[in-house]
C-alpha cells in the first residue's frame, strides 16, 4: 500500500477535527516507517553484518546487507523518496519509537552519502529488481539537486573582522556548481583580499547550511570545498581569531620611556604589522635578561613575590632589566597595542604571575605564539643577543604559503 494512498485514506475517513488533533501523528509514522526488515533474526545479526566502504568526497561506510534490503523492497524506496521529498534537514531521522540506536547506528551519515551508498550498491541488486531501484535513485537524485539554490535570491552576510560581506544564495551555488574552477589554476598567494572575502562567505554559506550533506555535488566541488575548509588553499585560519586584545591582568600599565624609545626609534617605517611584531619581540629579547636570583630560587619565595607585583612593571628599563616572563609578556602586550596588533595571554592560571605564560597575537592575519623563555638556559634572550635563530617564535595557521610569509619575515628583521 503506497504513502500516497495511506494519506489519502486519512483524508478521507477522519472526521474534519480530527485531522486537525491527529494528522500531524499519522503522518510521522507514514514517513518514519522503517527502512529495514523488523525480523528478530535480521535485526539480531546487524551488528555483525559486513561494513563496505566507498570513497567519494570522503569515506562513507556503510551495511551492504542493509542497502540492498532497502533496493530491493518497494515500500522502503517508496518510503525513502517520500522521505527525500519531504526531509527538511541533511541526516536521516528516525523516530525514537522505531528501535531508535539501530537506526541511528545505520543511518547515522548524511542525505547525499545515503544516496551514494545506494547507488553504489545497485549493481548487486537482481536484475528483475534493479529497474524499480534505478527509477526510485532517479527520483530521489531529482530531490538532491544543488540546482534548486540557484532560485534563491535571499541575501547572505558574514562580518569578517571589520568587514560585512554578502552575496546572493544563487550566486554562492553558481561558485560551488562550476565557478570555483578557475581556481583550480590561480595560485594562491596572488589572491586579492576582496577575493578572500568571497571565498571564505562561499565556505561559511555551505557549512552553516550543511549544502553538501543536503545536495549532490561534483567531486571536484566537494574537494574544493574541504580544500578551503583546511585553509590548504587560502589560509582563513586567523579570521576568527584574535579579533580583540584579550588581557585582564596588565592591561594599560605605563612601560618605561626608555623602552618604547629604544623600540619606536628604530622600528622600520616600511614594516609590515607582523614584521614589527617580530621586530618587537627580537629587541626585548635582546634588551632583557632573566631575573638571576629568581632563577637561583628555583621561581619561590620573595624572590618570586617581587615579581607578582604588576605596579613594578614600569620600574623596568634598559639599565634594570632583569624580569620574568610574566613582566615580559606585559611589556611585550603594551607595546603590540602601541601598534594596533591584538593578542592574548595564554596562561591556566587567573591571577597575574601565577604561572608561565605566553602571548598569542595575530599581525596581518597571521596567528603565532611567543615564547621567549621556554627554557631558561638556552632562551631567546641569549639567542637574541648572539644572532642565533629564535626558537620562541611559534606559528599556528598551517598553510604553505603563511608559512613562507612567516619565514621570510623573520629572515627580514
């Protein structure tokens, strides 16, 4: 007996109010009728039915017993087009009164992976039954169609720091339906930022939408999409990073003249914000060394009580330079301020000085964190002063090209 039929019958013998009370129930259990054989020993056996996979996009994994149940019975490829034609979501739902964990177990993937494991399982289906298959898959690929965005005209806007940025949804589909091909041949490092900005509205749209577990896409589109989605082509990875300067300890202390003079000096005029940040850095390290007798005291006692007092910060010049990191971080923060860089402290700690601590910034949407006394042996402060390379440098955004830019510009300072 067909859904259609079912609902017409409803329709039909329900008294007017009582469609009103009970349609809405009647139709759930139309729509959620299972989609595999309820026989105790099938379902006993699920469990330890085979897996097959298939690659596509990604690995889907999937019961091939299961599938071709679903191929070969007419009610449950009935009842899955009915389901594709009506599902408002992109993964199968299941209601909670159907042996719910077998289901979720089953069909815990996604509308468009569901539809690749059927099709991928067709070619085992018996001859006599494999038409009735492929005309159900055919109808239910129409319901999977990407092509149906391309009639939606709404708006669609993101903030990305203190930019808005906003397209049609048609034009978004457009990009994932064939326009991201010019791409494929562009480096990446040549990209203007306007660019960018629709790149990363393009990503955004398809993630808060879910428009590839929804629809079927090429698999070219889909590994363009987790292209851009691993920041392997253009690196979104600081957009949503850092976009404030985070610091609840030290925030607005007065530094001392002499350092800010030694700094702003001679700071490069042509230095890009991440060059000065890296600039900055190297000079302190250079300027600073480490509070000796804290470090005889194994970081206890007075010795580290006198460094837990923020209000001496300003007492730190070139002449009397020994601190800890704590002090350096803060002195470090003031002076990224000074040049419009936003960064944070990364600490487990709530009080000021309670533990080690590093600062993580972001300079010309490059995230990295600064660690100049990791080890106090063999610190930047004595690399710093003897020309060797710095270790306390640490990039976070893992994409070839911000990668290079960061060698490079360290190479330059």
């Amino acid at each position: 007996m067909s859904i259609d039929f079912c609902r017409q019958i409803l329709y039909n013998n329900l008294m007017i109010s009582e469609v009103k009370n009970n349609l809405k129930f009647y139709e759930k259990q139309l729509s959620q009728k299972l989609f595999f054989p309820q026989e105790a020993n099938f379902l006993a056996k699920l469990n330890s039915l085979e897996n097959k996979s298939i690659s596509r996009h990604s690995t889907i994994s999937y019961k091939p017993d299961v599938i071709k149940y679903i191929l070969t019975s007419p009610d449950c490829l009935e009842n899955l087009l009915y389901y594709y034609k009506n599902c408002k979501g992109s993964v199968l739902e299941v209601d909670e009164f159907q042996t719910p964990k077998i289901a979720r177990k089953l069909f815990a993937i996604n509308n468009s992976d569901l539809y690749l494991c059927l099709r991928n399982e067709l070619e085992n289906v018996p001859l006599e039954k494999r038409a009735l298959a492929e005309e159900y898959l055919g109808e239910i690929e129409k319901q999977l169609s990407a092509d149906v965005l391309l009639e939606n005209n709404d708006d669609y806007t993101i903030k990305i720091e203190d930019r808005t940025v906003g397209d049609k949804v048609c034009n978004i589909a457009k990009f994932f339906l064939g326009g991201y091909k010019k791409f494929l041949s562009i480096d990446a490092s040549e990209i203007d930022q306007e660019t960018k900005d629709k790149l990363y509205l393009a990503l955004c749209y398809a993630k808060e939408n879910g428009i590839f577990q929804k629809y079927l896409f090429s698999k070219d589109a889909k590994e363009f999409y987790d292209l851009l989605q691993s920041n392997g082509f253009v690196d979104f990875f600081g957009i949503d990073t850092l976009n404030e300067i985070t610091n609840n300890y030290t925030r607005g202390i007065k530094i001392s003249e002499d350092i800010e003079k030694y700094i702003f000096d001679n700071i490069p005029a042509n230095f890009s914000d991440l060059q000065k940040s890296i600039y900055i850095y190297f000079k302190l390290c250079q300027a600073f060394q480490y509070d000796a007798g804290l470090y005889a005291s194994s970081q206890n006692g007075k010795a580290l009580d006198y460094h837990k007092n923020p209000n001496l910060i300003p007492l730190i010049s070139l002449q009397n330079n020994e601190l800890d990191c704590c002090e350096f971080h803060a002195i470090f923060g003031e002076l990224l301020e000074k040049i419009g860089v936003n960064y944070t402290y990364k600490t487990s700690y709530r009080e000021y000085c309670g533990g080690h601590v590093s600062t993580m910034l972001k300079a010309d949407s490059l995230v990295f964190e600064v660690e100049p006394l990791e080890s106090v042996l063999s610190s930047d402060f004595f690399s710093a002063k003897f020309d060797k390379r710095v270790k306390g440098l640490r990039l976070q955004n893992d994409n070839p090209v911000s990668k290079e830019v960061f060698r490079q510009s360290i190479s330059e300072v």
